[in-house]
C-alpha cells in the first residue's frame, strides 16, 4: 500500500514539475516562427494536457491511498464517507481540494485551446498556463513537513515553496528543452537551430540562478527537517537525503559539462543532438532526484525521529579536555588540512601546473586529517543519539537512585565516586557522554570491565531513570562550584522537573514557570526552619514583584504541611504536600542540609545555593541581591531541554 502510495506521489509531483517546467521553457524560448520550432511548440502543449490529467489522476489515486492508510483499512479507499472525511476535515485534504481545484482551471484552460496566432496572445496563454500550473505545485508546500514546522512555519512553508518552484524551473525546463534541441538537431532549419541555440543559452543562465535557490532552499530546509548530524546518518529521512546529494553531484557535473563545454561549441546538428542527450540524461537523473523527494514525504523528519547512529565511533572535541597532550595535535591538523584547503581553491584559479598543484593540496588535506582527527575519535554505539524515553524528572530520577542502589552501587559505589570496582560515575568522561551511550552500555554491559548487562532484567524505562541519576551524579558534584551568589551569564546547571502538588489543587511542574518567573526551591525542616519560613512569607509579597515564586517542600511529607507553618503572617506561596521525597531526594543531592534553598533562573537553571549547614539561613536582603542580578541580565540562554543528552 506504501509502495503504491510513493508511486502516486511520485508521478502527481513529476507531472506537476514537467507541466509547469514545460510553459517555463516555452516562455523563456520565446515566439516560435520556424516550422520545426512551431511544431515544438504544439507538442509541449499537447503533451502538458495529458500532463494536466496524469496530475488529477494520480492526485485522486493518492487520496485514495492515503485514505486506507489513514483509517487502518483497505476498504476506505473505496468509501465514499471515509474519503470525504480525509478531504473535509484534515488539513492535507482541504490543500488536496485547492490544489486539484486550480489544475482542474488549468485542464479546462488548456481544453479551450485558444487562439495565439497574435505574439501577445500566445504569451498570454503561456503566462497563464505557467501561473496556473506554479500555483498548483506551490500548494503542495501547505501540507508538506514544512508546514508542521512551529515556530516559524511561515518561513519554512515560504522556504518550501522556493524549493519546490525553483525545481518545477529547472526539471521542468530541461525535458521540454531536450525535446527542442532533439527536434532542431533533426531539421535542416538553420532559423530553427539558431531558436534552439538561443532558447538553450537562456535557459542555461536562468538555470544557474534557479540552482542558487534550489541549494540555499535546499540547505534551509535540511537545517529545519534534520537538525544534526545524527539524524542525518542514522534516520531514514536523513539517508533519503544523502541519496539524493549523492544523485546531485553527477547532475551538477553534467549542467557544468553542458555549460562550459558544450553549449559554448554549439555550431550544428550533432553538437544540438549532443546536448540533447546530455540535457536528457540530466532530466532523468533529475527525475530520480525527485523519487527520492517523494519518499522523503512519507518518512518522518528526521528531528522527529530515533536515529540510529551507524558507525561505531564518532568524532568530540570532549577527549580534548580530558587530554591536553592532544590539543596540539589537533590543533597542528586542523592547520594543515586548512592550509590544504586553501591551496584547492587556488588551484582552480590557476591556468598552468594546476593539477600538480591539486595533487598536493590534496595530499595536505589527508596528511592534516590524519593528524588532527584521532585525537576526536571517540567510540559511539547504535543508540548514541538516542532520545531518553523519560524527561529529567524528579519521579524519575528517585527511581532510578533506588535501581541504582539495588544493582549498581556495589561496583560503583554509592555515590558513583568509583570507590566499587569499576568507574567514577561523576568524572568528565562518564558525565559527558551521551545519554544513549550510557544507555547502550547499561543495556549490554562491558564484559571486558566485568559490568554486566542489564537489557534483559530491567524495563526500559527503568534504565532511562538509572540514566537520569547518573546525569544528576555529575551535576551534583559539578554543583559545588555555585555558591551564594549568582555569577552573572553562566547558566548551565539544569533544575530537574517535578510535580508541583498542592492539597486539593491540580498539580503543576516547575518547567511550567519557565520564562515566566524566578523560582526560590525551600526544602525546609520543622522547627527548625520556622524563623526563615516565617521570614520568607512576610516577604512573599516583594519576591512577587520582582518576578520570583517561592515553593516550599518539606524534607518529612505531611498532609497537614501547610497548617504547621502557621497562619500569622499567612503563607501564600505553594506548599509541595505530595511527592515530596522525590523532590527531596533530588534536591538532596545538590544541597543535603536540614535547610537548603535553591535560585531557579526563569530559563530553568539552578543559579545560587544556600545550605543551612554551611553559613546559616539566607536573609531575605541577601536572595533579593541576587535576584536582582538574574534580573539584571541582558541574554538569557535558551530553555534547557526536558531530556538529558
């Protein structure tokens, strides 16, 4: 079903790109006069009518298909109920509806064949057509991936648009000009020939500029559907892609070839039968090119996807900070291979000795890389760039202590300190890597080091919370270079999430004050916390105003929470009454004290720690000072992620 659904696809885009390509060609060539060249004409007319049908046609056998798969029956397709709903209420349909309404104008256009003996007549028919026909491929853009894209889906539907116009251009055009210098190459016209030299030159300079776009649109819409490298390599959208680079390149060399050689010599009928065949050849390869887009249509982006990294090593600069001997290295190799690759390019400017001089550079380019790359060579696994299935989370992170405890610490100590037998958990190599390496190496074990793998006896999600302890791990001992006071522009310790639930009120999250609020995190034990509560609900009130939350959590649960702070002055701020261990248990870890609060920037950032073990209970001027600097800044960084990485 798939299979005939690309297959639909394919030929409704292929019809729509040579129809518009077709009056594009006809336009830039200009008023035939020749025979040969009239007859030219009539035929991509008539041939852009059973282009018009095939479009129609094979739109219809797509809704059709989509349909069945929509509605997880075969049957659908033929259901006139099921069909309406896939056109009338989704998005997909009413563009399916716009875009076949505008070619079925173009289809009755074309049907009337009107009279274009007059020069204006006949470009006003053509204009039309290629209006038409443009509109018509430029819907397809409402209902692609582009569309899906927030924020910023104007941008990328307009980016889309571009792509998709400046492809109807070229591909298009080159079809109906190899269909012109083939019938000029046959005829013994010498008018014809010179109409079809002209037309060739005309395209091949409107072609240049039409490539400019489709490689900048191109390159705007892979930043915007990939993202990473990661997804370039290990998802299928990503591979379609490369597939399709990989068919570019020869088509880049032909259109070269064609411009620079061919074109420049044109003299007679062989030379246009020459070209034709190039051109042709490059239409064809241009027709895959465009299968491989169709199946990238039905795939899931790939920043939406799991990729699945397929080598078994990747490149980081982090076994540089782990290794200074290696920084010169590194740092000699970049060199080279940037000295290597200037010298390329100097050698396409030169006209004498250039491929001695290409040979070399080249060698310099290898013997830099060579050098430089080891050193950033670190080892990857298939799940390298995996998603977490579970966000960093207080729930799941307690959870995962308690797994961790249970199966890890004996090796790895309970702290991670590596006081088992096996690796310091909170040290820079294990801290920095990836989340799905640890979960690749938790998953199957290192049996070389004597860690087993513990894939087949715990859940995945259980090994996803065991993940999330192990990042907090690093973090909490990274954590105690934050002291007292906020150092200006350096947020990077990321506040992990957890239910905000008060009594009888719908719970919320401490992701939910993000760019909205400050959060002040009290973890407080009674009595001997009640000065500082008591403190910090008379000054509720100017926290409030200056953009900060307070949520208090006690360290031992009770119902009763809220009461045992008293009533006078009145406690305002939320006071956390259910799940308080898990919060504890995290927040424990950053600050372990009876007493601790915690400076939660509005991006999510932990920014000041007070411990009541290690120089008393904050005074309300000393939290405002610091707020006051949070408020201060001018650039804030960007919202942490909800996953670790």
């Amino acid at each position: 079903m798939r299979a005939l659904l690309l297959a639909a696809l394919w030929l409704h885009l292929a019809s729509s790109v040579l129809l518009m390509g077709a009056f594009f060609m006809l336009l830039l060539a200009g008023a035939p006069r020749a025979p040969a060249a009239r007859r030219w004409d009539e035929a991509v007319v008539t041939g852009s009518r059973v282009l018009v049908l095939l479009a129609i046609g094979s739109g219809i056998v797509w809704l059709l298909v989509r349909t069945a798969l929509f509605e997880s029956r075969a049957e659908a397709a033929l259901d006139p109920r099921a069909v309406l709903r896939a056109v009338l209420d989704t998005w997909p349909g009413f563009v399916w509806l716009a875009r076949h309404g505008v070619l079925l104008v173009l289809a009755a256009f074309l049907a009337t064949r009107p009279d274009v003996g007059e020069r204006r007549n006949w470009i006003a028919a053509r204009a039309e057509a290629l209006l038409l026909a443009a509109l018509a491929l430029a819907l397809v853009s409402g209902s692609s991936h582009a569309a899906a894209i927030t924020p910023g889906t104007l941008r990328a539907v307009a980016v889309d648009v571009a792509h998709l116009v400046g492809t109807g251009l070229w591909l298009g055009g080159l079809v109906a000009l190899a269909l012109l210098l083939r019938a000029a190459g046959r005829d013994d016209d010498a008018e014809a020939r010179a109409y079809a030299v002209r037309a060739a030159r005309r395209f091949s300079r409107a072609a240049l500029l039409v490539m400019i776009v489709l490689m900048a649109s191109g390159v705007m819409n892979a930043i915007a559907q990939v993202e990473s490298i990661a997804g370039l390599a290990g998802t299928t959208h990503g591979r379609l892609l490369l597939a399709k680079l990989a068919v570019l390149v020869p088509i880049l060399v032909l259109a070269a070839v064609n411009r620079t050689r061919i074109l420049p010599a044109l003299s007679g009928p062989d030379a246009l039968r020459r070209l034709a065949a190039f051109v042709a050849l490059e239409a064809v390869l241009a027709l895959v090119l465009l299968g491989l887009a169709a199946a990238m249509t039905l795939t899931t982006p790939a920043r939406h996807g799991e990729p699945v990294w397929p080598l078994p090593f990747r490149l980081s600069l982090d076994a540089l900070l782990d290794v200074p001997a290696m920084r010169w290295r590194a740092l000699l190799g970049s060199q080279l291979a940037l000295a290597g690759v200037v010298a390329v390019l100097m050698s396409f400017l030169m006209r004498r000795r250039r491929a001695p001089v290409l040979a070399g550079a080249l060698a310099l380019v290898a013997v830099g890389a060579g050098i430089g790359l080891p050193p950033l060579v670190v080892d990857a696994y298939p799940t390298t760039y995996r998603r977490p299935l579970v966000t960093y989370h207080a729930a799941s992170i307690a959870s995962g202590m308690a797994t961790y405890h249970e199966h890890c610490a004996g090796c790895h100590g309970a702290a991670g300190a590596g006081d088992g037998t096996l690796a310091d958990l909170r040290s820079p190599p294990a801290s920095r890597r990836h989340a799905g390496e640890l979960f690749w190496l938790v998953s199957h074990g290192t049996p070389a080091r004597g860690m087993p793998a513990f894939g087949g006896r715990l859940a995945e999600r259980r090994r996803w919370d065991v993940i999330n302890f192990i990042r907090l791990l690093g973090a909490a001992d990274a954590s105690r270079t934050i002291g007292r006071r906020v150092e200006p522009d350096r947020a990077w310790l990321v506040a992990p999430d957890f239910t905000v639930a008060v009594g009888p009120m719908a719970p919320g999250a401490l992701r939910d004050y993000r760019g909205r609020r400050m959060v002040l995190v009290v973890l407080y034990t009674l009595p001997g916390s009640h000065a500082r509560m008591t403190e910090l609900a008379r000054s509720y009130d100017v926290l409030w105003i200056m953009g900060v939350e307070v949520i208090a959590v006690p360290r031992h649960a009770s119902p009763e929470a809220i009461g045992e702070l008293g009533s006078s002055p009145p406690v305002l701020f939320p006071v956390v009454t259910d799940g308080n261990a898990d919060i504890v248990a995290t927040y424990g870890m950053f600050a372990p004290g009876p007493h601790a609060e915690l400076l939660v920037d509005r991006q999510g950032y932990i920014r000041a720690i007070w411990e009541g073990a290690t120089g008393g209970m904050p005074q309300a001027a000393a939290v405002q000072a610091q707020v006051e600097k949070l408020n201060e800044e001018k650039s804030p960084p960007p919202f942490p992620d909800d996953h670790v990485h």
